[in-house]
C-alpha cells in the first residue's frame, strides 16, 4: 500500500484513492500546487477590491444570482452557504467514502482555480492525515451544481460545526490491535461535534472568506471518490469472474478451445482477449481439460464458451469508466472558476489579473453515463455467473460425475440448491435498479434545470458491484465443491488450482448439510479483500491480466 500520495492537481490515480480511503497513506500538496492556490486566492482579493459584480464572490446563489451581497457580508454569505446546503438524508456515508470524496476535493483545490486560502487545503489535509470523519449524509446530490449537500455536509466541520468521527491512527492502537472495518467500511471512531473533533488534532475553526465556501461544496468529488473506489473493486471482479469460470470450465468438464488466442485475434476487442488469456492461464497445464480433450461434446454451453466475449465487455465497460474517473479526479468542477487575466473572453467578470468564468464543469455527466454503463455491465457478469453455477448444480443439466446440487444422498440432503436461489435474487437486484443518468428533476428556481444524478449513478454501480461480487463468490463456492467429485487422480491446472485451494482456505467441503451463509460470506470476502488475487499470482508467478 502507497505510504504517501502527493497531490499536484494533475496525476491522482484511483490506486491512489484506495491507498489513502482505506490504507493509512498520508497526503502531501505539491509545492507547485501550493503557489497555485496563493496565486488563485490573490486573483479572488482582486475581484473583491474592484468591487465588481462576481458570481459566487460577492452575489447570491443558484436563482438568487442577481442579488448583490454588500461587502461586509461577504464572509457571513460563505458560512451561510455551507450551513444551508449540509441538508443531506439518509444513511452515512461510510469512512473510505468520506475519505475518497476529501482527498478529490483537495486535489481539485490544487489546481490552482478555485480561489481558496492556503489554510482552507491544509485544514482539509489534516482532516485525512490524522482520520477526522465528518459525518455525511448519502442523499442530497443531484450531480449538478456537482454533490453539493454532501460536500456541504464535510466543510460544515471547518466552521467548527456538524459532526465527525475522529478515528486512533495505527501508533495510538494498542499492541496488536488492528483497525476494524465492517463490510459497508465504517470503522470505530468517536463521534465528536465539530469543534471538539477539530480540536482533537489541533485545529482552530475557520472562519471562511469570500469564494470558499462556494469553492468547497460546488464539485463531484463525492460521485468521483466513490467512482474510483469502483473502478478498482470492479477490476478486481473481473479477475475473480475469470478465475471463477476457468474453475467452472474445469470441473463441469469444458474446453479451453474457445479462449485461443486465434479466436479472439479475429474479433480484436481489447477485453475479450485479456478474459480469454486469463482462462488460458488458469487453466495452464490441467489433466482436468486434457482428460477428455476427444470426447464426443461439440460444443460448451454459451455461459463456458461465451465467457471471454462477456467478460471481455465488461472489462471494457470498466475501463471506460477508469478513463472518464482519471479526468475527473484530476480536474476542477467548481463554480466560478478563476483564471489568470486574458485566458479567457472579456465579457467575463473579472479584473486586470483575473478574469471570473460561470461554466457548468460541476456537472457530472460524463461520470453518470459511464456509472450507468457500468451498472448494467456487472449486471451481465452476475448473471453469466448465476448460468454457470446452474451448470454445476442443475440434474438436468450437469455432468455425469456431478451429483444432483453437489450432495450426496441428494433428497435427504439439499446441498448448494438455496446458494443459487441467492445469486439469482442478486441477479434479479441488479436487473431492478434503474439508470439515474436518464431522470432529471429541476431545481433552484429552474436555474438548474438539468441535472445529472451522478451520484445516485455511483450508488446504484456500487450496489451493483456488491450484488455481483457476492454472485461471483457464490460461484467459487459450487466450482470447489464440484471439484470433489472429479477424479482426484487428475490435477487441476496452475490458476484453477490455486483458485480451489483459495476457497479451501475459508470453506471446508460440504459433507453434509449445512447453514450457507457463512461460506457464502467467506467466498465473497475472498474476492472483496483481493486474497484470492494474491493467492492467484503467487501460482502464476505474476498477478492475471486486467
């Protein structure tokens, strides 16, 4: 895990989210970061001297643009803004997404355009350094003017307000203590009032100067930190999906042949042929698959021989999203931007060294359709995944060898049956959730009269993923178990192998009927904490492709 992730404003990487949202990395700003924001913030006392009407600097906001603030109000209208717009509901978000949608905020800090005070950041950057949560609320953003009520929610801490969860870094822990995390992230922490959690580290309330506020809340870092911990966790599913499909192919006694390389030579999607490798690679070297190579079966099911064309596009689908969560990351989505004078058409509000842009880069569209694609993406994996344990399970359809839902004494005994009834309800989940980047639902007046849903986008991605993660697992779990009914003169081959004796490790053969939801849960998290990447690669030799 990365120990330290400089922010400059341009590199952010989404390995990097993940090694500061749920490892311990410390974040640094880049010293030409640093000049950037003193030169920005120089450009907005400007603005202020000339007295010029500014949108953001000395206006009110969304319908309100037209009302002129006097100048000594200028400071009270950035606290107000940031108490009106922490109006979030529902659950919380949890610590690495609060963690993920800071650490984006300071980066799109960094680059020079948001106008902001130096101290602004560094308040910020302690917040992540030494683990100060605010308590945010999931649902408010529209993803335009980008996640304003969640962001809202996070600055509300540096007046000394709302509430966080101050978290003991690893020194304070007691000896062999380790840091505790359920499945949704949250992590023990001491709920403070704002005041006292920044207190806790040292830090005095802010009193927030023109710009700042707006410069905080107006932005899509809440729907591009939860995008980059997606990107990362899909990644991740997809290795997960191909070793689960190789082990299926395997035991269900498939073939190989359709992941050649020369079939997917002649229909070059970049995907496809990584899944079609990775197949390959697994299952390097298997008596399993040699055993009947002339055996009388033409063809594999579509769920075996398809695999590489629908995990192929998933895998692309991903990687979409990755190129759209690398831009986003390292952009700035706030509102008014300021550039230096002459960068931009003089019909802009600005000064002689600055000139004020209203732009709309705070709408998150082009993070909310990928978001959707995505969606429907791993919907196809988990529901390939849901054909392929049938494949294992189903009487009607299975191998000889294999007995009737993997038990013997099938009847007296009901085996995996109910795991399947659980991957096709989350399959059945998937289908159900809609596409937030189609709905718009006007506000402010009609100001903001198109709005992207970006991160109602991310939500729904992220409980897709969980859905199909958990799918993926359940089939770990019928390929190992399907395993011991093959002959076990025969050797699985190198990636198969290592992926059976991965399940192995949490989940013990199924002799005899049992409650699931243990192995079922194992199986999932063996996928989610990456262990089985890790045992894979150390079969391979190097980690899977993808």
């Amino acid at each position: 895990m990365v120990g330290e992730v400089e922010l400059d404003g341009a590199s952010l990487t989404p390995e990097e989210v993940v090694a500061v949202a749920r490892g311990d990395a410390r974040v640094v700003v880049a010293d030409e970061a640093r000049e950037a924001i003193r030169a920005s913030r120089e450009r907005v006392e400007s603005v202020i001297e000339s007295g010029e009407a500014v949108y953001g600097i000395n206006t009110g906001f969304g319908d309100l643009v037209d009302e002129r603030i006097p100048p000594e109000e200028i400071d009270r209208l950035q606290t107000n803004l940031v108490r009106s717009h922490a109006s979030g509901a529902g659950r919380e978000l949890t610590t690495e997404e609060v963690r993920a949608m800071t650490l984006a905020r300071i980066n799109a800090l960094a680059k020079g355009y948001s106008g902001v005070r130096e101290v602004v950041v560094d308040h910020l950057v302690t917040l992540v350094n030494e683990r100060v949560h605010p308590v945010v609320r999931s649902r408010g953003s529209l993803g335009a003017s980008g996640d304003l009520a969640p962001l809202a929610e996070m600055s509300l801490v540096l007046l000394g307000e709302g509430a966080a969860r101050v978290e003991r870094r690893p020194t304070e822990r007691s000896s062999g203590e380790e840091r505790r995390e359920d499945p949704r992230g949250d992590v023990d922490g001491e709920r403070l009032p704002g005041d006292e959690a920044l207190a806790a580290v040292g830090l005095e309330p802010l009193t927030l100067r023109a710009k700042e506020g707006l410069a905080l809340i107006n932005g899509t870092q809440l729907t591009v930190g939860i995008a980059a911990l997606l990107v990362h966790d899909a990644e991740r599913l997809c290795r997960a999906a191909d070793a689960a499909g190789a082990l299926t192919t395997e035991v269900t006694m498939g073939t190989t042949a359709a992941a050649e390389a020369a079939v997917q030579a002649v229909r070059p999607h970049a995907g496809q042929a990584v899944s079609a490798a990775n197949v390959k690679r697994l299952c390097a070297d298997s008596e399993i698959v040699e055993s009947h190579r002339n055996c009388d079966r033409v063809q594999d099911a579509y769920s075996i021989r398809c695999l590489p064309q629908v995990h192929g596009a998933v895998r692309d689908a991903v990687a979409h999203l990755r190129g759209a969560v690398e831009v986003e990351l390292n952009s700035a989505t706030d509102n008014p931007l300021v550039f230096p004078a002459g960068r931009v058409d003089r019909r802009t509000s600005g000064t002689d060294v600055a000139d004020v842009v209203s732009g709309g880069n705070f709408h998150g569209e082009p993070l909310a359709l990928r978001l959707d694609y995505v969606t429907g993406a791993l919907t196809e994996l988990a529901a390939i995944s849901e054909r392929r344990v049938d494949r294992t399970l189903n009487p009607h359809v299975q191998e000889p060898h294999l007995p009737p839902f993997l038990t013997t004494e099938s009847g007296l005994r009901s085996g995996l049956m109910i795991a399947q009834y659980t991957a096709a309800a989350h399959v059945a989940e998937c289908r159900a959730i809609g596409r937030a980047s189609t709905d718009n639902t006007p506000v402010s007046g009609n100001q903001e009269d198109h709005v992207s849903m970006s991160a109602t986008a991310a939500f729904a991605a992220r409980r897709a993923l969980d859905a199909a993660r958990t799918v993926v697992g359940i089939e770990l779990l019928c390929g190992a178990q399907a395993a011991e009914f093959v002959d076990p003169a025969l050797e699985h081959g190198v990636g198969t192998g290592a992926t059976y004796r991965a399940v192995r490790e949490v989940v013990p053969p199924l002799d005899d009927d049992r409650p699931l939801r243990p192995d079922v849960a194992a199986c999932d998290a063996l996928v989610a904490s990456g262990a089985l990447d890790d045992v894979i690669a150390g079969a391979l030799g190097e980690p899977l492709d993808g």
